[in-house]
C-alpha cells in the first residue's frame, strides 16, 4: 500500500485522480475493507483520533506560575522579612503572591479544555462498510481506505475523498468561514490547492452533511486530517501577550535594580566597619520597600473591576490579562461569517433582467421554493423566511426535481385555471433554456443577444459584489399533462434573478467606525472568497487597503509576509494555519492584535493573537480558546471593552510610575545616605512600616478615575518610555531626599531618632501623595480629580503616619515627636516636591508619549 503521509500537495493529488484510481491507490474497493485489514491499518496509522493532551499534575502546573522574575523577588522578600522578625510584611506577601499565581493557574487550566470541545464536536460513531457489509463503530477505529456512507444530518468523521454523491450539500462554515454550504459531487477536480474550499469532492472531518447522501474513501484520520492539524495548534501552550512580557521585563528590570542596591549597602557599610547585622537588615528593609509587591494584586483587582464592567456591558472575560490587552490593542482582525455577518443566509434582492427591482421575480421564487419536495436547502429556506405569501388558488401539478447535470429545479403549478412552469437555477443554465425575457408576467418579448449580454452583465455584476445569484424563468403550458420532465425546460421566460447573501448584522457600521475611531485598525481574515469579502467590507464601512489571496502568502517567507500585511485589509480563502501566520506577522511587526472568530476554523487565530474574542453563538472550541466571549450579538461591546482595557491598562502605570518615581527615589537616597550620614538614614523597622502604610494607601487605585484623553487611542507597553519616567522622576525624588537630609542633619543639627521620624514622615508623604500628580497630564485635583476612594485612603495614610509619632507606640518603631518648626518645614518641602513633579511631568511629556 502506498504511504498516506498527508501534505498539502495530497488533497491536490486526491482531489484530480478519478475515484477508482484513488481507492486503488489505498488498495480498497467499494465493498470495503477486510476486518484483518482494518486492524492492520490501525496499527499502522494509529487511532482516529485528534492531538492527544499533554497531561500534566495539576500540582506542577500550579508550581509553574511561580516562575515568573517578580513572583521569584517578592518570595525572597517574604522569607527574608519572616527570617528577620517581620512576621506581617512577610504573611501579606505571601497572600498577594498567592492570590496572583492561583489566578493565573485557574486562567490556564481552563484553556486546556479547548482540545477537549474539538473532540465533541466528532460524533462518536460512523457508517463504515466493511466485508460488503454496512455497520456503525466508533469513529476512532476508522483508518485510510475505509468507506464510509454519508447522509443528510452526519458529521463528517476523517478527511475523505467521494465516491458516490446524490444532491450532496456540505456546511464548512466552521472550518472555512464560508457563508453557503457547498455542492459536492464526485468528479475530479483538476486544482492545485488555494483552499479548502476549491476541493468539490472532498469532504473534511467536523463539517456536517445539510442535504443528500454520499459514499467516500478515507484518505486521513486522526491528526492528519484538516482538523487535527487545528488542533495541534490550539494544543500548544498559550502565547503570551505584549502585557504578559511587559510585566517580565519590567520584573527584570526591579530585579537587578534590586540586587544593586542591596549589595551596595551591604558591602559599603561592612568596609566602614558599622554592625554588619544592622546593615543587612537595612539592605533587606530596602530590598522589600522598593519591590513592587502591591503589583500583581493591584493588576488582579483593576482587571476584576474591568472584567465586572464587561459582564454588565454584555463580555465575558475568561481570561483577565487579556483585558489590558484588549486596551492597546492597534489591529482588530476579525473573521466574517458569524461575527461581522449574521451567519445564515438570507434573500437580499429580487431584480429583473435589467437589474430593477421586480415582485414577480420574488412571487415566481416563493411559488418555486415552496413547492418543490426535494430536500430543502439553505437558499429555499431563506426564500421562504423572505415573505409570507398568500397562495390561495395555487395549486402544485408535478416537480421536475434538481441534479447536477441541469443545475436547476422546476414546479408546475395550477393558477387561474392556467399551468404554468417555474424554474430556478444556475443563471447559465437558464440562459440556455430561455428564448424570451419579460419585464412582468404579462408583456414577454424576444431574448436577443444584446438582452441577453445586458441580462449577462447584470449578472456578472451581481457575483462581483459576491451575491449568491440564482435565475427564474418561467412559461405557459399551452398542453396541459399530468406528468412533466427535462424536457418542458425549455422556451422558457426569463424572468430575473434572486440574489442571496450573508448580510452584516445590525449596527456593525456603528461599531466599525467607533473601533476606528479609537485608533484600531480592522482586517478581515476569511477563509470565504474575495467577492463576498470585498461585498460586507464595503456594506460596514471597511475601506480596504489591499486584497491578498491564501494562495499567495504560501509563496511568502516571515520576512516577507510581515512587510506584505501592513499593506492588507482583506485575507480572503485562508486556512487556519494561514491566519495563524498573519497574526504571527503582526505581532512581530510590533502590534498588539486581537482577532474575533466564532469558527474551528478561527481557534488557533484566537489562541495566538494577545485577545482572541469570540461571541456567544460560536462553536465550543472558539469560545473555549477565546479570552473574552460577547453574550450577544452587538459589536458595539468591543468599543466598550476597548475602553474597559484602556482603564485598566492606565491604572497598572500609575501604580509602576508612582513606583518607579517617588518609591525608587527614596530608596535610592536610602541607598546614598549611608555614605556620608554617620548612622542609618532609617531603622529597618521603620522602612517596612513605611512601606506597609504606603501599600495600604494604593490599594484603591484601581477605583480611580481614567482621564479620557488616555482612553481614546491605543496605549503600549513600553520599557524605553518606564526607563526615562525612573530616570526622570526618580532623581527628582532624591534630591528632595537629600534636601531633608541637609535641613534634619546639618541645619537644624538632628540626632539619629529625629533624623529618622523626619524623613520616615518627608518620604511617606511624597511618596504616597505623588500619585495625583502622575496620574494625570492635566492639573490634578482641578482639571482631574481622583477616586473618592483614592483620595480618602493616600490622605488618610499621610495623617495616621504624621499622627504615630504622637501615640505610645511610637517607641516601637523608634519614632519621636518633632518641633512644630520642623513639621511645618518638612510639610513645605512636601508641597515643593509635589509642585516640582508637576512641572517636570510638563516637560517631560512634551518630550515622552506612552
């Protein structure tokens, strides 16, 4: 037996050889194989089955989102700040490293079941004949050379070449995007592949059989097949987003920040001889004062926040990382059928031979549709969901039922006492038949050639716009009989043309315009042809750029491809792996892309792309993969989500940007303090209480307000822009420091206590008050207010720290009530600073754009 090594070049080959040379080809005949053979083949093949699941404990899973650089440096701070008697800070970081980690492991084992909807959506059992005998098995016994029988309602089990078909129609809407089932029929088709679609006589495994019945030979099973190599993909482990990264870089970057300090302040005070003990103490305190430990809580909270937001706007958010994501967010690529469409076909114009709107046409239509017995399909469907006609006094005389040679299907129907023939079919075909043409029922004239050219164009045009078309024709039996055949087909009347399309669904020209008015760019990645593509971009308001066809990019490296989708709006007739590689390209070019697709088709798009968004009517498998799930049909929730994420996003940066100003310049004149100050310029103890009221102050950030402005274009993670921000802001913030310094220690003469509560009060001032001047570019408190929230928790937070020196506590953290000359200079110094930030935040963002 040959070797069915499946490749693109096999469909190709299977799909041009007759179906005998193809059951030759896998030594099979139309009685079937042996049984002994059959086990054979599944020994050699293996089971038709798809990718089998890595299975991996979920206790290894859980230990894997530990890992990341930021996760690592706040366990070391908690076990340092428990080993050295600080029991508090260290079971609060514990707490907020496991909220962080035990959300992300529920986030990704529930990604993890995607492979498992693929599977369900294989019926379990197949009609398989074997030994000249037809049985039912369970499809994973199934192996190359196997005929199966097909019939209306199944779903296709492997990849499979025909070998019999009768008025056979075939949904792949869910594996190739497109609109309309497709005929298919046993003949050979001579193509090298472009897509699926083009390969009439075969069909795939997971597309369902709307009409007919059929016979095939199976030339792939399990993951070979079209569909088990999308679920290869959608097996592999989740990319991560711009975010995601942004956040292990930015973790990185605190890491080293981190070890430098510390092993500075440690070695430094060791070579000048002060308590060694005291100064790794200092240099752990400051290690836990400038980690970030409020991070991934303050991300968890702003993105549950976010993700409460969507659910009342109509989003489900499965995954919560994807919601700043969906904020920076600059490319939108979309499948059609089913997210910009209304995914079922519908009747949009009924025209006569010139192209003008005609109620004969759609009445001659309905008569014909409803009617004709044979099995019903989409198009008759949607013709008779059309209109409700009144047909009193119509009567049904005889059918001349539909097949592929004539490619049409005609009533004969009693009105009046007259008969009269309907036919509707292949516009082509109708030509053929019509010697007449009419403008309504009652004034016929002579079909000549110039008619039928401007009949033609009228028809060309119509495809063009990628309409479905269909022709009428019609004629008066002027012999009456019982019984009628092909042959009554002809003289006929032409009529006009009925035109079908998947119609965009309600409002997306709406929602298009808001997306890109919100600095999105949209494009459409279809596996349906251009025509019809090209049709609904135009009818929503999505001017294209350029049109590139699946066929084309196969001939494209990464290179070339990633120039290439710059300059396209439309990819029409592309396969999974196809998208796939467009969103790749994207990503590398530096967007941040989501993609929305409710098919199988769309499932490795969603899972590769930063947020894969699919909508509540999609198969399991795209919602499964999908990050955020529409509840219903309105397109308008992206631009909600949209903006939902940009609040988010800009929440997380005014927590890094407090941080990385104010936070990292005190600790960074920590850092120098210890070079010229005889003693620490703060006890250990009194650093992790700054730090803990500074925390509890900034939990209410995610409740803040979001200047508008912020929300109106894309915002990105961007480590150049955090580095300018730290070497900005971060100085500013030290040499206030070192201002304090001056005053407590050389002008108003202060011993080690006093200097210490003085800037224990000076740093936890600036630094929890900086947050209203970097959240905004506008004039905080006047132009922009905060959060109530926000406002009461940083306030109060700055009165209970200048209060505590006052209480009988005090003597626990080594802290002393100070002149009122020296709170009132320390109080103005904090007014400066916060001034001073403002004008620097001016200037800087004339220069700086996040």
């Amino acid at each position: 037996m040959a070797n069915n090594k499946k490749s693109k070049h096999d469909l190709s080959f299977f799909s041009s050889q007759e179906s005998g040379a193809v059951l030759n080809f896998f030594k099979a005949h139309k009685k079937g194989l042996s049984e002994s053979d059959a086990r054979r083949r599944l020994d050699r093949y293996g089971h038709n089955i798809l990718v089998k699941e890595a299975k991996t404990s979920v206790i290894k899973e859980l230990l894997s989102k530990f890992k990341s650089p930021l996760i690592i440096l706040l366990i070391v701070a908690s076990v340092l700040s428990a080993v050295f008697g600080e029991k508090i800070n260290a079971f609060i970081i514990v707490i907020m490293i496991l909220l962080s980690a035990t959300l992300d492991f529920f986030e990704e084992h529930h990604a993890g079941r995607a492979v498992k909807k693929l599977l369900e959506t294989i019926k379990t059992t197949a009609m398989v004949r074997r030994n000249g005998r037809e049985f039912e098995i369970n499809i994973s016994l199934l192996v190359p050379g196997d005929i199966v029988v097909l019939n209306s309602g199944d779903l296709v089990p492997a990849d499979a070449r025909l070998i019999f078909s009768k008025d056979l129609f075939v949904d792949q809407s869910s594996l190739t995007g497109e609109s309309l089932p497709i005929e298919k029929e046993v003949f050979t088709v001579l193509v090298s592949k472009e897509s699926l679609t083009d390969f009439g006589n075969l069909v795939f495994a997971g597309t369902n059989i709307v009409s007919g019945e059929a016979e095939a030979v199976i030339i792939a099973t399990g993951k070979e097949t079209e569909l088990g190599k999308i679920s290869s993909i959608i097996a592999r482990d989740n990319e991560k987003s711009e975010f995601e990264l942004g956040i292990i870089k930015f973790g990185l970057l605190i890491t080293k920040i981190v070890m430098f300090l510390v092993l500075f302040i440690f070695l430094f005070n060791s070579f000048v001889d002060r308590n060694i003990l005291q100064s790794f103490l200092f240099s752990i305190a400051i290690a836990v004062g400038i980690t970030p430990e409020l991070l991934p809580v303050i991300m968890s909270i702003t993105m549950s926040l976010g993700s409460i937001n969507m659910a009342k706007k109509g989003a489900i958010v499965k995954k919560l990382s994807a919601i700043p994501s969906f904020g920076s967010m600059d490319v939108l690529c979309t499948d059609k059928t089913g997210t910009l469409t209304e995914g079922k076909i519908s009747l949009v114009k009924h025209l006569d031979v010139f192209g003008n709107e005609s109620e004969d046409v759609l009445r001659l239509t309905y008569l014909n549709s409803y009617f004709q017995t044979g099995i019903e399909n989409p198009l008759d469907r949607a013709v008779k969901g059309f209109c409700d006609m009144n047909l009193s006094g119509v009567r049904k005389i005889d059918e001349i039922p539909f097949d592929f040679i004539r490619k049409r299907l005609s009533v004969v129907v009693e009105e009046k006492k007259e008969h009269f023939l309907i036919t509707k079919g292949a516009p082509e075909e109708i030509f053929a038949c019509s010697s007449n043409y009419c403008t309504n029922r009652t004034e016929t004239a002579v079909l000549t050639g110039k008619i039928k050219s401007r009949a033609l164009e009228v028809y060309n045009n119509l495809s063009a716009e990628g309409f479905r078309v269909l022709a009428v024709a019609t004629k008066k039996i002027i012999e009456e009989k019982s019984s009628y055949n092909k042959d009554d087909e002809s003289g006929l009347t032409l009529c006009g043309f009925i035109c079908f399309l998947d119609p965009p669904k309600k409002r997306a020209m709406e929602s298009i315009n808001r997306l890109k008015n919100l600095g999105i760019e949209i494009k459409v990645i279809t596996g349906d042809n251009e025509l019809v593509a090209e049709k609904i971009c135009s009818e929503i308001g999505i001017k294209s750029k350029g049109l590139m066809l699946g066929k084309e990019v196969r001939s494209l490296g990464d290179y070339a491809l990633k120039r290439q989708v710059e300059k396209i709006t439309i990819f029409a007739r592309f396969s999974p792996e196809e998208k796939n590689r467009v969103i790749s390209a994207l990503r590398a070019n530096g967007h941040v892309v989501g993609y929305m697709g409710d098919g199988i088709n769309d499932a490795p798009a969603l899972k590769t792309a930063d947020v894969g968004i699919s909508v509540n009517n999609a198969v399991d498998v795209a919602k499964e993969c999908a990050d955020i799930i529409l509840t219903n049909k309105s397109l308008n929730i992206l631009g909600d989500g949209v903006i939902e994420g940009r609040k988010v996003f800009g929440n997380t940066m005014k927590y890094i940007m407090m941080g990385l100003s104010s936070n990292f310049g005190n600790m960074f004149s920590a850092a120098g303090a210890v070079i010229f100050l005889p003693f620490l310029p703060m006890k250990p103890i009194q650093i992790l209480l700054n730090n803990f009221i500074y925390d509890a102050s900034q939990i209410t950030i995610p409740s803040d307000n979001v200047d508008e402005e912020w929300t109106k274009r894309p915002r990105r993670w961007n480590m150049a822009f955090i580095k300018k921000f730290m070497f900005i802001f971060g100085p500013v913030s030290s040499c206030f420091d070192f201002f304090t310094f001056f005053l407590l220690f050389f002008v108003f003469k202060m011993g080690e206590n006093a200097f210490q509560t003085g800037w224990f009060l000076e740093s936890l001032a600036t630094q929890t008050l900086v947050i209203h001047i970097i959240r905004t570019k506008k004039i905080p408190f006047i132009q922009s207010r905060s959060s109530l929230l926000l406002l009461a928790s940083t306030f109060s937070a700055v009165a209970f720290a200048w209060i505590l020196p006052f209480t009988p506590i005090a003597e626990l953290f080594g802290l002393v009530i100070l002149p009122k000359k020296i709170l009132l200079v320390l109080a103005l110094t904090v007014v400066f600073y916060l001034l001073t930030v403002e004008i620097a935040k001016r200037y800087f963002y004339r220069k700086q754009e996040m």
